[in-house]
C-alpha cells in the first residue's frame, strides 16, 4: 500500500505514515514512551523491500514491545517536506546497532 506523499509503508507494518488523527496516538506514545530515535530519510520512491529488511532487523534483535516505528515529517528550511521513518527503541545499545546496520 503506497499511502498519501509517496511513502511506501504498508499499513500493517507499524510503520506508517499515511495516519488519520484517530490513529496518530499510536506515534505521540512511541514518542513518549521510547527515549531512543533513529531516523531514517525515505527516498522519493520510497523505501520498498528496504523497509521490510529494517522492520524484519528489528524483529530479530529488539525485543516485542520494545521497539516501534511511524512516519516522521519534517519542514525543512527551503519549506520542503523531508520525510523519515522514524524508529523508536528502549534500550540506546540496540537503537545503536540498528543506526550501524541502516544509516551506516
């Protein structure tokens, strides 16, 4: 599913973006609830199969209920929209991993 603005986060991957008001909550409590982010820039065409690897990695190596992922938006100083899938981690050791593995 590629929802609104061209970010291609499937509905059901914890990772979406394309959220109603209603649904917003989950976001505003990962913001709240995990003190480690990593934010990773999507790309125009989106992030695809890149996306499924990130969230398969998170999966394997962060606990259940330990980690979680939305879309993040953010108005740049030329007023364009940067756009991010944001990752929130409990523990900063595996947010560090997961930035190693991803962002290099």
């Amino acid at each position: 599913m590629v929802p609104r603005g061209g970010l291609s986060f499937r509905a059901d991957s914890g990772c979406y973006s394309g959220m109603t008001r209603a649904t917003a909550r989950p976001k505003q409590q990962a913001e709240k609830r995990f003190s480690h982010k990593v934010d990773v820039p999507v790309p125009p065409g989106g992030l695809g199969k890149r996306l499924n690897a990130m969230l398969a990695w998170c999966g394997e190596h962060a606990a259940r209920g330990f980690w979680d992922c939305h879309g993040h938006r953010v108005r740049a100083a030329d007023d364009s929209l940067q756009r991010f899938a944001r990752f929130y981690f409990a523990d900063a050791p595996i947010a560090q991993a997961f930035k190693r593995e991803w962002l290099g």
